[in-house]
C-alpha cells in the first residue's frame, strides 16, 4: 500500500448520531478511519472539526457540504443523515475527480452491503472496516494518473487483440441472457474489462468483487484455492440502485431513454449503451434496434420488482407470473418504498432478509463474498476455443464430493446452498427488495446476486435474479453453455503479449469514451510519477473545464513546456501534444506559431488509432 | 445571496456586509431557533452567533493542524471562500450564483485593500485595526461599516460593469487634443499654482487626475512626485464612484443626445444623485443604480452666471473635505506601502470627476506615522476653517476658486466635446478592419493601462456590438473568458484558445523589451488554487510577474501585455490569429495613443 502513490490522504465516515450529547467523545462516532495508523486525537480532531464545520455550514445554506477545502488537502464530502463521509486528497487533485473517488467508494460499500445504516446494525465495525479499507485500496491501486482523472475503466488494451475475440467475449454474454434469469454480465481478463453489457459504473462495481477473488487465487497459500480446481464458480450478493435494475431490465431500445430519464442524482448525464462489445461498434444502428433473442419476454417477467403496482411488490409474485410482458413499466418514478406506509414494512423484511441471507451463507454471516458453488472446468479440448468440442466438467454442488461427472450433470437439488428451502423462502418473502433508508430521496437497495465463474485469469460475471442460484436448471444451462467458450478465450488471451510498450513518438494522446468510459491512450500508463507529466497537467485542467463548461467544444492551452489540444463532444473527449519541433516563440499571437496546428495534426493522427476527430 | 465577514479571532464580527436576501436567511433560522415569546435578536449578534462555530473551528485546525480552511462548497453550490490576513478572518459567501471561488476571493482581498487605503499602517497591528474597524461607540461603527459597505458595493458594481474594474486596468479615454488641453490645465494653473501658494500649509499636490466614470482623460503628476501605483490608482477610481456615482450604464448619452446638445436648443445638465455623505449615509438610501438620473433644463449662461457651487453643492459630500488615504510612495531608498496622502475629489460635471492627491513633506515620514496623522488632522481642520469664511480666503487659492476656474475651463472646451468623449473609448472601425472580430481587450500591464471597445448594453445606446440582450450575452461571455483565462494563467498557461458555442476566444500574454522586441515565452509560475486573485488592484500579480520574467533579463526594461479576443466561431483560425497579431502591434503604436 505504501508503494502506491496514495491518491487519498485521509477517508473516514464519522457517525453524528452516536454523539449527541455534551459528553460523548468524537471516538464514538469514528465507524472507519483511513490511514488507521492516525493517531487517535488526530482522528477526533479531524472528525470533529471537519464534521462540525460541515453541520454549522449545511445549516446556514440548508444544503450538505460537498466540498471542503483547506490550503494542503482538500475534502470530498457526503452528508446523509446523521452520516458524515470525507475524503481528503492532495489539493493538487481536480475537485471533481475528488468528488467522483468518494462517490465511487460509498456507491462500492452499498453494492457489496447494502443500506450503510444496515450493515452498521447488523456488522461490527472491524469487519466493515475490513471492506472500506478493500474497496480504498481497490480503487487507489493500479491504475494510472490519467485513469484517475477520468475516472474510467480499466480495458484490455483492444489495439492488442484480435477483434474476433471481443465478438466472441460478447457472444458469451448474449449467450448467457438466454437464462431468463440473467440480467447482464461482463467478462474480465485479468482484472481488465474484456466486454461488458453493463453501465460503467456497475461494471466498475463488479471489479472489485473480481479481483479480490483474483488476489486470493492468485496467492499460494490463499485460504480458499487449495485444491487444483480452486472455486470456479462463486457468488455473492450485491445491492443495486431502482435506476441501475431498471436500466438493466429495460429492453435496448429503451435504454437511451431511460438513462436520460432516471439519470443517477449527482452523475453528470452520461449516455451509457448495453453492450460495449465489437458487435455493437459494427453495426451500432441495427444492433441496438433488435431486441435481439435475450430480450424474451420471459425474461422481464421473472422481476417483480418491476411489476406496475407497488401492491404487486408485497404480494407473492410466483417465478412464473407474467407481468406486463412488453415493458414492466421501467421508468416508473416512484420507488416502491418512497411512502412511509410501506417502509415499515420493508424495513422489517429487509431485516428478515438479511438474516436469511446470513444464515445461509458459507462463511457465517460476516462475509458475503462467499463461494456457493464449487463447479469447475478440468480441461479444455484442443484449446481451439470452439463450444462442440469441449469436454464438460462440472461438480455438483450440493454433494460437496470429489466425485467428478464426466459429460453433462443431471442436476436434481438446488445448487449449494440455495436449496429447496431458499426457494422457499423466495416465495414468502417474494419482493427481495431492501430499502437503503439513509436518505428517503434515494432509492432503495435492491438485493441481487452476484455469479461470477473463474477459468484462470478469466472470469464471466453475471448479475442475476437471487433465485438463480436455486434454480438449477439455469444455472447448469448457463454454466455448460458458456464453458467451452470461456476456456477458449482464456487461452487465446493469455497468449496475447502485452503489445510492445509505445514507442515515445512524435505526440501523446489520450482519448475517453464518454459513453463507455474507457480510455485510450500511448502515453505509458504505469502508475506513479504521472502527475508532474505536462501532458497530464493539462489534460486534468482541461478536462475539469470541460465538466463546467458545457457549451465548450475545444481548446489549446500553452505554457513555455507544452502546448495541449483538447476537444471534446458528447460522447468523448480527446488530448493532444505534439513532441519537439517547437521553435522559439514569444506568445505573441502568430498564425504560424505550431500550437494552432494541433487541431489538424490530431485529427491527421489519431486516425490511426481509431480516433476520428471529423 | 451573499455576505462578506470579517472576524477576529475571538469571533468578535469586526465588519460584515450582507444582501437582503443573506439577511432574512440569518434572520428565519435564527428566528426558528430562538424560543416563543423573545423577540429578534440584533441582526449583529445573530450573524456572529451563527458564524461563531466556523470561525472557531478555524483557528483550531491552525493551532493544531497547521492548515487553514480555504473554501466550502455545498450541494446546492452555495460557496464560501475564507482567507486569515494576520490576526483578521475574513469570510466571503455567494449563493445565487453570481459569484464563483474566483470573483469572492478577490472581493476578500479587494476589501482588504480598501480597508488597507483608509487605514494605512494600523492594519498591520492586529489589535489597532480591530479598534479602527469597531469602534465602541455603536454609532461611529454604524458609520463607519455603512462607509465599508458602500465601498464594497460600488467595487462588486463596477466589476460586474465596468471593463476596466473587470480586468483590473485602468482605462484611458483617447482624445488627445482634449487630453493634452487638460494636461496642461493640471500642470500650469492647478498643480504649479496650488504648490507655490504660501497658504498650503504644507501639503503638496502631488497627482491631478480627471476621471470620466472611470475612465482617464487626464493624469498629471508634479515633478517629485512618485509614480502612483496601478493597485492605488483603481482604489482611489472606486472611492471616487462611490462618492459620485456616474450610474454609466443609463447616463451614456445616446447619438440624440449629442446631436441635441450641439444645437441652440436648450442644454441639458445633469445633476448629479445626490450621493450618501461619508458621515450619514445609510446603506438603504443608497441612489439605486439605473434609476433614471434627474434632468435640469435651463439656459446653460445663466446656470453658468451663478455660483456652478450651488448646483454642485446639492449633494452632500463637501468635496473641500479631503478623505485620508494611505497609498504606495516608491522613493530612491525603496518602496513605502501606505504612506499617508489627502485626497480631494470634485466633481466637475455629471460624470466627471477632478481628483487632487496631496502629501504633508516627506521628512515627516520618518518620524512615525502617528505624527503625520497628527499633523494631517490639524491640517484638515485648518483647510476647512479657511473655507468657513469668505474673508479668511481672501487671496488665497481655495478648493472653491479651483472649482469655479475648471467650470470655466470645462465650459471653454463646450459641453458637446466633452460629453463626446465618453462613447467610445476606442475609436477604432474595428467591424470593418477586422471582419468577424467580435470584443478584445489589450492590456499594457507594464503602465496598468488597457484598450477595449465599449460594451454598451442599454436600450438607448448602441455600440458597435448592437445593444440590448445580444451585448448582454457577449458581456457575459467576455466576463466569463477572462475568469477562465485567469485560471489558466494562474497553472502557468500564458495562451489559451477556446471554442465555445459560436464564439472563438483567445488569451495570449507575452512580454516585450522596450523597443517592442518580442521577449521569448518563458515559465510562468504555476499557483496554487487559493493564491491571491490574479489582477492588479488588490494584489499586484503582474508586477510579481515582470520581477520573476526580468531575472533573465538584466538590464532591460521588460514590459507585459495581454490581449483577448471574441470572434465569430465560423472565421478561419487563420485570419483570428492574423487579427489578434494585427491587434497586438497596432493597439500601442505611438502614433494611435498620445498618452504612451
């Protein structure tokens, strides 16, 4: 950790409801503070003063602090309730990137553990200390300064890669929607996205959950991946926002409208899309209009959820039931908890739910990244990567033997621990919707799962319906069909070299995708020693500038070091800087200073790299 | 929403200034926490209670932590911008939008300014400054805070208004027959007369200066004079408005107008608002800008025949009564930051203003400082006991006779001439010369003086931009580039370019040696985000900019210049480049500008 330059010099969430009277000493309300090597009288001094100053100023404004800053740090701040986050970082930081590392980190806890207040009741604070401190250095680690800035995902470096392996990557996925059950995936290659179907920040989500399986296999002496096979197949559950279900349930072609429609409270709008998968970047027209076979009907039928009424949400609601089979109303604006007639209600289910969930898990309730099932993949026939020709193996779960099938399993119980009796519990309490009641104004959390299935450095995760794990049918189906495929494309990865480090050319450039939020760039992405980059320097003002500035389209900024140029539309943005060849020049205007030829030089460039700057 | 504090660090409130709305804010919450039955607390006490526990927290996360805050944002963008100057926090909120980090930081220092111009050297002792800015008597402190306050409000006027306060430049008014007539006006009969006088009782002029609203026609400064800082000349042009408000957004008079004046009909005068006097004035009788001015029809002669006193007189302000200004004096030995100096200001005619700055010997200096305000205050009693009778002034050169000879001058040069002069500052056929160019500024920030075009937005004016809400819109979009392009520079970005909507804009900063060779680019120090604001008036950024960039220039005289443009975005960056090359050589040549 210490290796890494540390992007966040303090994060801590302070309780204001465990100190209300005179008496109480700030340390109660501490629930996590980051460096936990802070002495403890820092720790008071900082949760007390920045938590203070953020009520007194709250109060003369009516609003919740946002930021706070001081000369040498500068804080991200979330006020819910008696909640009070912040996160310091370097005042060298953009504010906005600040305010984004903060959104991302309590958006990571309430996906994982659900309502903070919730987990809070139900976990003690070392053990939620233990999952902020993950999801921090989860998000601090490996990525590069410029990724940071704009926060994106972390790709495999598509220039690398036979085009035909992303189309087989999002094959998979669609494969995988056959399972009515299944809401939308992502395959990951080493901790890299290789094709998702998801938005950005839920695939962001779902990342770390991956590589912290991946960490642990990658250990030798991990504490779960002792025998050769390790646990291939592993779930968890996950809470999602009404927006990002919705977003998932809506069919593609309303996708667009219901991203704009329900956009995430303090997200800048962002146009997201399905699938960020060759098959889309093909023919983006007619792929998105085609609803394609994993839109069945079906498949919106499976999610109560959605059903029209808020009635239908407490009443049983049979897997089978057929809802309004077209659209299940995705762009409903209410939440079913947003009147406090039913939040009792829910809040007790919500309770009950929980302690469902922790009763059944492996790992006895304080881990909920817990393997539940335990099928595996032996080998992969003639690596060719093509689905007739692989050999399945897959234990069943529920036995727990060693015994392995050859060719397909007949599976009769449920798998693992879902079982008959979960599913069960499913009907009683259908709606496995939880409310997050830390700010009546947010939606409610809704529990998901979470299925992710490893063949060594790859993994295909999927969100799917709770009830998918008892369902063995599906989840046979879904394993034994996407298997062979799988093994393939891991070994074709694997053999991918890492692409010859860019060669220091003529130019730097880096280019977001907006929509997808991935970046592109040849400026060498190892972490550290990146800020002081003049490229990087520029790139981060001009892309804060950006952000405040909608009407602005493009920009060159000069200092006596560099000259930068910078364009953007709305769904991406684009840095340039052209290497050497700059002469003398005084900054006085001149038409045929080099600085105002960025402009054409990129767009002539970048062509190259699939940047089309027309 | 807004409000400006400054504390002490008891969180004692030593000056707060508040708008209407910040006002009932204060006054509802506090208002919903007091109990049933006890009436409103005094606005004071509220404001200081409500602030206490900020300010409080300030110093402790100094004491303990060796970091200060700098800035709150809240979710509804309300921000709040605090900065310490020794012993004094000062606290600076905006919640309607109108003002950004930027714009409340330079207010903070801009009010420090000010405070530092009429204090002088009180203000670098932390108790004596407390003691200036709250009097115990509550009366004198109303006062006194009414005066602060209406100076704030005139500065956040003329920066929301005037390019000049925009860019923290002064404006000259190019008119150079007019000009030299009124130099040679200052010199000859006013300051040479003036400093021969036996009566002067020692006070020196020092620097004559005709502003037109805020701009310069003329400026004469007597041989031993020290140059006058840009940062005093700005100050001292805010404290002339606020006493003489020239409400320049309606009173410029429209082609008609001129037209009617020239003519035989009848003239028309101006009187001027009646301002809030120094001692009386309240924040709420304040004129209210753009409220129509009073016309006066009569017969210019016979007006002239009589005492121009009388008319002039009518606002209450006595302009014989000199305000005590503190201001930089450089001398061989170094440079003296607020050095004590009397200021007169007349107004000559509507918008018009005569301003004397005069200086006690400076021998004096070395003494203490509170001999000199000793001596100044007898001097000051001295010069309006001489007032009091006429026979006392018999002989004797008074701010009265000075007065009724520049009205004689004023009325010498014809009226017609000299309400021309406050069109357009730049006469420049620009639309045609430059096909496309749309606003620039051009700033000399080696002499502190800058070029634009003006950007009437009144529905009887029109400038070359049109008028009414197109000029609007362009204002606000040259406000906002030159915000922006201060924030590049600031990360040491001395050229911008920028499309925005329809519009192409262009920021370049370069230095020049004196013959007009063109310097070579060099660093430009990269600041932090709460450094002071970049300008001129509050804090001299450029001054500290030359003295870094002249470290590789020994022995040459280097001098700075900015110019920003707004363009139409459809012209080729091609010709935008060559006007913005053809701008920067011909906007300073000699030939164009007497004055340079």
């Amino acid at each position: 950790m210490s290796e890494l330059i540390r992007r966040c010099n303090y994060f801590f969430l302070y309780d204001g409801s465990k100190v209300k009277g005179e008496g109480d000493p700030t340390r109660e309300g501490i629930c996590y503070f980051y460096p936990e090597e802070t002495p403890l009288d820092k720790q008071d001094l900082l949760c007390g003063q920045l938590a203070g100053v953020g009520r007194c100023v709250s109060e003369l404004s009516s609003s919740p602090v946002r930021v706070l800053r001081l000369s040498r740090n500068k804080y991200a701040i979330r006020m819910r309730d008696d909640f009070f986050w912040a996160l310091g970082c370097s005042v060298e930081v953009p504010t906005i990137s600040v305010c984004e590392l903060l959104d991302q980190l309590i958006d990571l806890f309430c996906f994982y553990n659900g309502s903070v207040r919730q987990s809070y009741q139900l976990n003690s604070r070392e053990t939620l200390a233990a999952r902020w401190a993950q999801y921090l250095s989860h998000l601090q680690s490996g990525s590069s300064e410029l990724h940071r800035i704009f926060s994106c995902l972390r790709t495999i470096d598509s220039t690398n890669v036979d085009p035909l392996l992303l189309l087989k990557a999002a094959l998979i996925l669609q494969a995988c929607q056959r399972c009515p059950l299944v809401l939308a995936g992502c395959i990951l290659f080493r901790g890299r996205v290789v094709s998702t179907q998801m938005s950005p920040e839920l695939t962001m989500k779902v990342m770390v959950h991956e590589s912290e399986t991946y960490t642990k296999a990658q250990k030798p002496n991990g504490p779960s991946t002792s025998s050769s096979f390790g646990a291939a197949v592993s779930s968890t559950t996950v809470f999602l926002t009404m927006s990002e279900l919705q977003y998932l349930q809506s069919t593609p072609v309303d996708k667009d409208f219901s991203s704009h429609s329900t956009p995430r409270k303090d997200a800048p709008l962002k146009k997201t899309r399905l699938s960020r998968t060759l098959s889309d970047m093909a023919s983006t027209e007619s792929d998105s209009s085609d609803p394609g076979p994993s839109q069945s009907p079906q498949k919106v039928s499976c999610s109560p959820c959605l059903s029209e009424s808020d009635n239908s949400v407490f009443s049983p609601s049979p897997l089978q039931s057929t809802a309004d089979p077209v659209n299940p109303s995705p762009q409903s604006p209410e939440p079913p908890f947003s009147n406090g007639k039913h939040s009792r209600e829910a809040e007790d289910e919500v309770l009950e739910e929980s302690y469902y969930q922790s009763f059944h898990s492996n790992g006895g309730g304080d881990s909920q990244i817990h393997s539940k099932g335990d099928g595996s993949v032996s080998h992969l026939n003639g690596g060719g990567g093509d689905a007739c020709g692989t050999v399945f193996d897959f234990r069943g779960v529920e036995s727990g033997s060693e015994k392995t099938h050859d060719d397909k399993v007949v599976g009769d119980g449920g798998v693992g621990c879902g079982s008959a009796q979960g599913h069960k519990e499913e009907v009683r309490h259908p709606p496995p919707c939880s409310g997050s009641f830390d700010n009546p104004e947010e939606s409610p959390l809704i529990p998901m799962t979470l299925y992710l299935h490893r063949v060594k450095g790859l993994v295909l995760a999927l969100l799917v319906e709770p009830h998918f794990l008892s369902d063995t049918a599906s989840m046979e189906e879904v394993y034994h069909s996407s298997l062979a495929s799988l093994n393939g494309l891991e070994a074709h990865l694997r053999t991918i070299s890492p692409g010859a480090p860019g060669a220091p050319g003529a130019y730097i450039f880096a280019h977001f995708d907006c929509t997808q939020s991935t970046l592109t760039t040849n400026l060498s992405g190892r972490p550290g020693g990146a800020p002081e980059h003049p490229f990087v320097r520029a790139t981060s003002l001009l892309h804060s500038h950006f952000c405040n500035t909608e009407t602005l389209q493009e920009a060159i900024i000069r200092s006596a070091g560099a000259a930068v140029y910078g364009t953007r539309s709305v769904a991406q943005e684009t840095y340039f800087q052209q290497h050497g060849g700059s002469p003398r020049n005084s900054g006085i205007p001149n038409h045929q200073d080099s600085a105002f030829s960025l402009p054409s030089k990129a767009r002539h460039r970048l062509l190259k790299h699939g940047v089309n700057l027309l | 929403m807004k409000c400006l504090l400054i504390a002490s660090e008891s969180a004692e409130v030593l000056f707060h200034w508040t708008d209407l709305e910040f006002q009932q804010n204060i006054q509802e919450q506090y208002g919903a926490s007091q109990e049933e039955g006890q009436g409103l607390p005094a606005f004071e006490d509220s404001i200081s209670t409500l602030f206490a526990p900020i300010i409080i927290s300030c110093s402790t996360m100094v004491d303990r932590l060796g970091d200060s805050y700098t800035s709150f944002t809240t979710e509804n963008n309300h921000i709040y911008i605090l900065h310490q100057f020794d012993e004094c926090l000062y606290i600076a909120v905006n919640g309607d939008g109108e003002e950004g980090e930027d714009d409340l930081r330079r207010k903070i220092y801009v009010m420090k300014k000010m405070i530092e111009v009429l204090f002088g050297m009180v203000t670098l002792s932390g108790k004596l400054l407390r003691k200036e800015l709250r009097p115990q008597d509550t009366e004198q402190r109303a006062r006194l805070w009414k005066h602060l306050q209406s100076l704030l409000e005139t500065y956040s006027h003329l920066r929301e208004n005037d390019q000049s306060f925009l860019v923290e430049a002064v404006e000259r008014l190019i008119h150079p027959t007019l000009c030299e007539q009124c130099i040679e006006f200052l010199e000859r009969r006013l300051v040479q007369q003036l400093n021969s006088s036996v009566e002067r009782a020692g006070e020196e002029v020092l620097h004559a200066f005709i502003l037109v609203h805020t701009k310069l026609l003329a400026f004469y400064s007597s041989r031993n004079a020290s140059t006058l800082a840009t940062s005093d000349l700005l100050a001292l042009i805010i404290m002339a408005q606020n006493m003489y408000p020239s409400n320049v957004d309606v009173d410029d008079p429209g082609p008609e107008d001129v037209e009617s004046t020239s003519g035989s009909g009848p003239e028309s005068f101006y009187t001027p608002e009646p301002s809030p006097t120094d001692r009386d004035s309240s924040g709420s009788d304040k004129p209210v800008r753009g409220s129509t001015p009073v016309f006066e029809f009569m017969d210019p002669d016979i007006q002239m025949a009589e005492d121009s006193l009388q008319t002039l007189e009518v606002p209450p302000p006595d302009p014989s009564t000199p305000r005590r200004v503190f201001l930089e004096v450089s001398s061989k030995d170094g440079i003296y930051p607020m050095m004590p100096h009397s200021m007169y200001c007349l107004p000559l005619w509507p918008g018009i203003t005569l301003v004397l700055l005069t200086k006690i010997p400076t021998n004096a200096v070395a003494t203490s400082v509170y001999k000199f305000l000793e001596a100044f205050a007898k001097l000051e009693k001295r010069l309006s006991e001489g007032q009091e009778g006429s026979a006392a002034t018999r002989g004797q050169l008074t701010i009265h006779d000075i007065r009724g000879k520049l009205d004689k001058f004023i009325k010498a040069l014809g009226p017609s001439e000299l309400q021309c002069i406050d069109l357009d500052p730049v006469n420049l056929t620009y639309l045609e010369d430059f096909p496309g160019l749309i606003h620039f500024i051009c700033v000399d920030r080696s002499t502190g003086q800058m070029i634009a075009p003006s950007l009437n937005i009144t529905e009887r004016t029109t400038s070359e931009l049109g008028k009414g809400p197109l000029a609007q819109f362009i204002k606000s979009k040259v406000w906002s580039l030159v915000s922006t392009t201060r924030r590049f520079l600031q990360k040491g970005y001395s050229t911008v370019t920028l499309r925005d909507g329809d519009f192409y804009f262009c920021y370049f900063l370069w230095f020049e040696n004196e013959t007009g060779y063109k310097l070579e680019a060099g660093d430009i120090p990269i600041l932090p985000d709460d450094s002071a604001p970049i300008g001129m008036l509050a804090w001299d950024y450029y001054r500290k900019l030359l003295r870094y960039y002249s470290k590789n220039h020994q022995g040459e005289v280097v001098k700075c210049y900015e110019l920003l443009t707004v363009h139409l975005g459809v012209i080729p960056t091609e010709i935008i480049l060559q006007h913005c090359r053809q701008l920067a050589s011909k906007l300073w040549e000699p030939s164009r500008n007497p004055l340079l």
